[in-house]
C-alpha cells in the first residue's frame, strides 16, 4: 500500500491510499479517481513530505502538517458519536440488524461490519441501514 497527497485542477487537497502506483495510475488513466471534495476527476500527485518516526513503532494516527479540514473534524466528530451512543457489533451487524427489524430482539443503535451481499439483502428486505464514512475500530464487546 502507499499514500498518496493529491491536488485536484481547484486546488483541493486530499490524501489517499492505493495498492500500488501503478494502481494508482490506472484509476487517473480511467477517470475513476475524483476530488472528495468537488469530485473533479483532473487529480494529481501533489509534493508531499515522507513521515519519519523516531521510535521503531510507526504513530497509531497520522500527524498532519496542517490544521484538519471542515470535512476532517465532520468525520472526526460523526465517529465520536457514533462510538460514544451505539454497539460495536462487529462481523454480526447483519444478523443483529435483522433481528431488530423483525423485533426478535429489542432495537438499540448498532455499528459493525456486513459485506456487500450482506448489506443488499438488508436494504432489499426493507431494514433500515446506512455505511459509515469510517472504518469502524475493532473493538467487540
């Protein structure tokens, strides 16, 4: 995997991860990467500095040279809540999700995982269920 930062032609800047650089070009070659923020597909490469650490463990969480985003602290404050007022329940999140739909269980907010067949079974039998814009910790109670 690398990180990339990225510049679109409006000047936004935004950082992602890609499984190769020669992914990375495929995806700008076919017109499938875009701006989070505009969604602009004429995206480069922007100049950006390598992280060192000083200790042999790499830091948990990304230091950033600039000041975090409008959407950054959106993000940040969505996961916050989301934690702070759900259930984690990890790989179960569909069964669990189903169940409260069909009252078999009493509903309580939930987060966790579903794969994709998963989670169009649950929106095709009507149960209601959002992605997050986040990776959920792993963190099962």
């Amino acid at each position: 995997m690398i990180q990339y930062a990225l510049k679109c032609d409006n000047g936004h800047q935004f950082e992602s991860w890609f499984q190769s650089a020669s992914a990375f070009d495929a995806l700008v070659g076919s017109g499938h990467l875009s701006c989070v923020q505009c969604g602009s597909t004429d995206v480069a490469k922007a100049i950006m500095s390598p992280r060192v650490s000083s200790n042999a463990e790499a830091p948990k969480t990304p230091s950033l040279s600039k000041p975090e985003t409008d959407n950054e602290k959106a993000l940040t404050a969505l996961r916050k809540h989301v934690e702070e007022n759900a259930d984690y329940v990890g790989g179960n999140f569909a069964e669990e999700a189903r169940s409260m739909y069909l009252g078999a269980t009493p509903e309580r907010a939930i987060y966790g995982e579903a794969n994709g067949a998963e989670a169009k079974a649950l929106i095709e039998d009507g149960v209601p269920v959002a992605p997050l814009p986040f990776l959920p910790n792993r963190k099962a109670n």
